[in-house]
C-alpha cells in the first residue's frame, strides 16, 4: 500500500482521533495541525479490534474466529497457506493475502504454539492453525507517514527551519528546563506491536526483500514452532523493539540542558540520548555523532521549539522484532515529544511521534505515535533496575529450550551479523526449499 | 557452517531452568512449553536465581509420602525448575530470595517444556510450607496449617505427570 495520507484527508478524521482518546489532554499534542512535519492527525488505535487469533490477556479476551480445521463462515480459504505450505517461498504471489495467514495478526501467528501462554494450533499442528478476523485490521495507509519529506535529514531541516522562522530553537537553561524529569509507562495501543493489524498489511510496508524475510519469520512461528525472540538468547533487543509492548516497561526520563535520556528496558536496556543543540558528522555514508560504527540504539540529536522537542536518530544497527519485521542499517528516525497536560497544567503524559525512514526495508516511510503515561516523580518511584540478561535458554536443533545448567550441548556459534535468527531456521528447517539466492559476495565471476 | 562442540557448565548441580505465567513482558516465546500438561509438585527449593526477565525457582520433589525426594538412577536428587514473572514482579508476591531460601518447602503447578526436561511455566499461586513442615502423604502445602500463599490463584488440577522414581 502506497497511498500516502494528505493533509485535507487527515483533518477530516481529526474529530475521530480526539473522540478515540479519553481525556481532553491527550488530544492536545494532536491538535498542531500546522506544522510542516509534526502533530498530523493519525487514525486511532486505541479501541481498534483486536485481529487474532489467540486467548487471554495479550489479546484481551478469547480472540479466535474459527479453530481447530473449522473456517469463518462466508470464507474460503486457499488451497495452501501458511500452515500448510511445505516451501513459503514458492508461495510470494500469496503473501499479501490475508487468507495466507488465515486473517492472523502478528500476535496472532505468534500466538498458534502457545507463544502466549495459550497453545491454539489444534489437533493436527500445524495444519489446524486458528483463524483470526479477516474483517479487522488497521490498515496501512494508517500507518505510513502524511509527510511529503523522503529523508530523515529533510525532515529535521524542515522542522528546524519552521522553528528558526518562530525565532528558535528555544534555548533552556538549567532553571527553566522543561517539568519532564519521571518515570513514565507505554499504555498506549500501538499498531506497531500486531494486534490489531492483519498480517498482510504489515507486509505491504515492506520492499521485496523484508516482506521474504518477515514470512520466512511468520512460518517459523505459526508453522515450524521455531520463535527466536531476540531476547530469549539474551541477544540485543535492538532500536524498534523500543516500541513494543513488551520489551520495555517503565521509562525514567532524565532532561538537562546538553542531554535529554530515556532508559528503559525488559530482557535489555534501551538508552536514548537525545544531544540538545548538536550536529551530526555527515562525511561518512551515515550521519552520526561519533565514530564510523553502527550504534544498537543509534546516535541522536534534538532541539526544543517551545515545548516541542524534535530529535533526529541515526547510525543504527540493522535487526529484527519478533511479531514486526527486520529493519536495515539505513533506518532513521524523526521523533516528536510533546508534553499533554491536564486542565490545572500538570503534565500527564507524553505525547511521542516518531516518523521512520529506512529505504532499503519501507517502501515508504511509516509512523508510530503513542503517549507515555507518567506514573511519578523521580523522588517518588522505584529505583530504575538495570538490566543483566541472564542466559537460561539456548538453541537445541533450532528451538529455543530452556536448559539444564550442567548439561552439555552441540551448539552452531551464530554469526551476530548476519541475521543469526535465519541462520537456525535454514539450517534445521528449510533444507528441503527452494530458497531464492540472493546476491552473493563474489557476483563479479 | 562449522559445528562446534561446546560444554555449558552451567551450574554445579543438574538443574534446569523454567519459565513463568506470561507476563506482558515476556521475553520469550512460551511455545517451548506443552500446555496440554499441567503438572504439580511439592519439593524442595535448592536455589533460587532473582532473573530481571523470570526469577526461576530449582527444586527437588518430594515423593508421595513426603518423606524424601525423588532421586535418579545414581541416587542423586531430581531437581526441577520453574520460571515466573520477573524479580521484581515476584517480589511483590512475596516470592524473594530471602523468602524462599534453600530448604523451603513449596507447591506449585507448571506446564512442562515439550522437550521433556524437566522444567516448566508456572501456573497460579505458589504455596510455601512452615519452615521444616511437610505436607501430609498425597498433600500439597496449601493443606498445611500456617502456610502462605504467594501470587494469585489455587494449585492447578494436574494433567498427566512426570516419570518419577523413588
């Protein structure tokens, strides 16, 4: 899906976007509809049906339209998908098709073993996979960014300019900084995180190459119960999984003058570094802060207009979300933080936009926006409790099994650069598939 | 690709780790384990590992009578795990280090890994005996007078059991 969403479109579903969030507070970050690049309207999330398939919290509530070799009325499946395919990749003129995925979310697919706690594949695995709603979806001209910008610099210079005309960027000092200090929470619904999007329309974001890497994933959780979660092996989580739900859990912010932090983290921890007033080094093939290297979580610079505070991210490390997609070395980010406060002028929550563009995965770029709950001030909360991911789970035949400490294990060294996920699959799983080569090192014979 | 041969000592003991109730902060798939299965036991802790993803819980059962634990075919004590929620999570169930230390006896219920090792995911409540204070042949320590409960929920009813000697 290409279509990008144009400004006359997005004002129209402006009322639908206040309506779909509760408190007036939270619409006020939206309301800037006057910027070059910032606080478009995006359809809402929060509310939106959750697609399935699967059961208990995650999906809140028991999800699944047909099971166990049953199929939605009025559907007709096709003659092969995901859960009965011998060799997805024969099968790419299917792929975006809901009914390859049997109408499954991302967390639906995950979901089919018991990724969830709550096994639904049925009685003859994997064929009797479950169904999810094929009438549910958030669709993807939701998701893809309303901006005209084509780069992440173009943007930031728009952005920057706009504030320029105001007058800015706005210079705080250490007495005025912005109230931001505390600890906050992601509450927010997020398409992001694949509940409430179908399959396929994820799919649709991605150029060739990534929708091939992201099926080849989707098979290897619905099909083969081969999930390799980042995490489990207490590898990097990597820059996107800061988006999702259940990688981060509360967020400390720390803002000074010179540096505005975010630490957040589950199995790992996520550091954001946003460096106020700073430019990026630009004689390489990447703009970047300091040396040549690719950074996990990137390397990033901001400045405040006003409330507004506007970063730009890059040189980051290409990788992969579970129940998302893989993303490229290219991938930059434009994020927005905008506070939401109450009618007394407290600050509640944080409204973040983020706009990203990474030419070799997106076929164009997309957008998250999600509002950062704050639960509390620093003096009031918990301690911020570092993360030390602790190995308990190791690949045994290219599953993830947690082991018997004392045991001895044949175990293939991955190679951390290069896709080590894919590495287990098309060693165990995928001898028999014609897996299409791609361009080698030595195409110059 | 090379294959290498490499030695995990993980431990000193044979002990396996397990996995937890699903959180919404999960960082694993929990499809390595078989919840079709639902197994309960009462044992002993033998360690505890506070994890910041699960705190994992290694336990020898106890047998039937309550009298000792199981032990394999060398006379050495089965030792089972069970993963839950993360540390901090846990702790505010009361399910610490300090809480639990080695010797305590419990009662929980899990869902085994598929893979037959012996570890699982913890269903409901976690049930801690008075120090030095077993359950009677059969029980579980939510039968114990002075007991305490940990997390929400009863012992689950079991589905199928482990292979067990002694």
């Amino acid at each position: 899906m290409k279509r990008k969403i144009r400004l006359p479109e997005s004002l129209a579903i402006l009322s639908l976007v206040l309506a779909g969030h509760a408190g007036g507070a939270s619409a006020l970050a939206q309301e800037e509809g006057k910027s070059v690049g910032r606080g478009w309207p995006m359809a809402p999330q929060e509310g939106q049906p959750v697609v399935g398939a699967g059961t208990g919290k995650p999906f809140r509530g028991e999800e699944i339209a047909a099971r166990n070799g049953a199929v939605p009325e009025g559907v007709t499946p096709l003659p092969i998908d995901i859960f009965t395919s011998k060799d997805f990749y024969k099968d790419r003129d299917l792929w975006t098709n809901p009914l390859y995925f049997r109408c499954n979310s991302p967390m639906g697919l995950e979901s089919q073993w018991g990724g969830y706690g709550s096994e639904i594949i049925g009685d003859n695995p994997p064929a009797s996979g479950a169904w999810g709603f094929c009438n549910r979806d958030y669709p993807a001209e939701n998701i893809v960014s309303p901006y005209p910008f084509k780069t992440a610099q173009e943007h930031y210079e728009a952005l920057l300019a706009e504030t320029k005309a105001k007058g800015g960027p706005t210079d705080y000092t250490d007495k005025d900084l912005a109230d931001w200090n505390g600890r906050y929470n992601d509450t927010s619904e997020n398409w992001y995180w694949g509940r409430i999007i179908q399959t396929s329309t994820a799919l649709s974001l991605l150029t060739p190459e990534y929708q091939k890497r992201a099926v080849q994933m989707h098979y290897h959780q619905a099909n083969t119960n081969a999930p390799q979660w980042q995490s489990q092996y207490c590898w990097p989580e990597g820059f996107m999984r800061r988006w999702h739900e259940a990688a981060v859990r509360d967020h400390q912010l720390l803002v000074t003058k010179d540096i505005v932090q975010w630490i957040a983290g589950v199995a790992d921890n996520f550091l954001t570094q946003i460096h106020i007033g700073r430019d990026f080094v630009q004689d390489g093939g990447t703009p970047r802060l300091g040396q040549d290297v690719p950074r996990w979580y990137g390397e990033t610079i901001g400045f405040w207009d006003g409330e507004a505070l506007i970063s730009w991210t890059s040189n980051i490390k290409g990788w992969t979300v579970h129940a998302g997609f893989e993303y490229s070395d290219k991938l930059q980010t434009i994020e927005i933080y905008t506070p939401n406060r109450n009618a007394e002028g407290k600050l509640t929550s944080i409204r973040h936009e983020a706009i990203l563009y990474d030419p070799e995965a997106f076929v164009q770029p997309i957008r998250m926006v999600r509002d950062m709950e704050k639960l509390g001030e620093l003096s009031e909360v918990e301690p911020y409790v570092f993360i030390e991911c602790i190995q308990t789970i190791y690949p045994v035949a290219g599953r993830p099994v947690q082991m018997t400490p004392g045991t001895t294990i044949e175990f293939t060294v991955p190679d951390m650069y290069g896709r080590p996920w894919a590495q287990m699959w098309e060693h165990y799983f995928e001898q028999h598939m014609e897996r299409p080569e791609g361009e080698g090192l030595f195409g110059f014979q | 690709m090379s294959i290498w041969k490499i030695v995990t000592a993980l431990g000193s003991a044979g002990l396996l780790s397990a996995s937890l109730a699903p959180s919404g902060n999960a960082h694993h798939s929990f499809a390595m384990f078989d919840d079709s299965k639902v197994y309960v036991f009462t044992g002993v802790v033998v360690r505890i590992n506070p994890d910041a993803n699960h705190l994992q819980i290694y336990f020898a059962p106890l047998n039937e009578e309550r009298k000792s634990v199981l032990r394999d075919d060398v006379g050495k004590p089965v030792v089972w795990a069970v993963e839950m929620a993360g540390s901090a999570e846990v702790a505010r169930e009361g399910v610490t280090v300090n809480n639990f230390k080695p010797g305590t006896i419990m009662s929980v219920g899990m869902h085994p890994l598929r893979s037959g090792q012996p570890a699982g995911d913890r269903q409901g409540g976690l049930f801690r005996c008075p120090d030095n204070t077993p359950p009677e042949p059969g029980k579980h320590c939510d039968a114990v007078g002075g007991h305490t409960t940990h997390g929400e929920g009863v012992l689950p009813e079991p589905k199928g059991a482990p292979e067990q000697k002694g």
